[in-house]
C-alpha cells in the first residue's frame, strides 16, 4: 500500500469525530439510492396525464383505449445541437395493436411535442380506419357492378362482340396443301 493512501484513510476517519453528518452516517449506513414507493406517483399510471380533453374525445371516438398505447421519451437526433442530444424532449408514441408508430421532436418542448405526438397518432388511426372504410364501400360498389342485370344496349355491344369473335374463328381452318 501507499503511504498517501494510509494518511489520507486515517485523516477521512479522524475529520468523521468532528463532522456530525458523517458520524451520522458511519453510525447508520444506508443505500443512497431509496427505493420509491410506488404509491407516491406523481402520475397515474394510465398516461391521462395532461392530455387534453381534444385527444381524450378523439381517443374515445376512435375506440382507442389508452392502455393499448406506449408512450416513451427518448433523446432527439439530428439538428439543434446539445439541447436537442441531452434533453430527452422527443416523444415516441405506438398503438400497440394496429403497430403504428409516431415520433415527434418539433418543438424544444417534451410538452409541445407529447400533444403534437398523440395529435398526429389520433390522425393516423383516423386515416386508416377511413381507408378501411373506403375500401369496403368500393368492394360493395363493385359487387353490386358485377351482378347487376345488363342494360339493352350493353347486351347488343356483347352479341355484336360474340358474333364478331365467331366470325373470326370461322375463317380459321387448315392450309389447303397439308389435306
């Protein structure tokens, strides 16, 4: 061992006698670190916190329920320097079910961009159930096309194209020398 190391051991242990806070703690040797009761949340642990009665109404029209959603607040990339790499301002939103996924780091806000987040997510969810819906409409649409009974005319057009196609079959026959 080193002998700086002795001294500066012994002269930690003799300044304890005269610091109260350190006698304290060489009596009484507890974790640093405290474990937190999970009671004493800030939040609650469904993630309504703060989210305004606009995305909640839009939510609840959508069928979406706020368990199936994950929310995370992650470090930004890109452009903005050391505010934008330090502070975990970018929020990152998924519904777990339909797996869609939106991140937003537009503003230096995790406010801001947590509102403008679940906006663009209940936009998403919108468009796509939309989609879903228009593309039902014209799997009925063309259903309906398909099976319904032809006009005169377009049962004219058909026969005129049949005979047409007979015809040039009709012409169709062997080549005079192979006999």
């Amino acid at each position: 061992m080193r002998a700086g190391y002795l001294l500066t051991r012994t002269f930690k242990k003799s300044f304890a006698q005269y610091c109260p806070a350190r006698q304290a703690a060489a009596e009484n040797p507890t974790p640093k670190r405290v474990a937190r009761n999970p009671s004493l949340r800030l939040y609650s642990p469904n993630k309504t916190m703060n989210l305004s009665a606009a995305i909640m109404a839009r939510l609840a029209a959508l069928g979406v329920r706020i368990e199936d959603v994950e929310e995370r607040f992650i470090r930004g990339a890109g452009s903005g320097g050391q505010k934008i790499n330090k502070t975990s301002s970018t929020v990152w939103v998924r519904h777990r079910p339909s797996g869609i996924e939106v991140r937003c780091q537009r503003e230096r806000s995790q406010t801001i961009n947590r509102e403008t987040a679940w906006m663009e997510l209940c936009a998403k969810l919108d468009e796509r159930r939309r989609a879903a819906a228009a593309l039902l409409q014209e799997q009925r649409q063309k259903d309906i096309r398909r099976h319904r009974q032809k006009s005169r005319s377009q049962k004219v057009r058909m026969i005129e194209s049949k005979k047409h196609r007979a015809a040039h079959k009709a012409r169709r026959s062997r080549v005079r020398g192979e006999e």
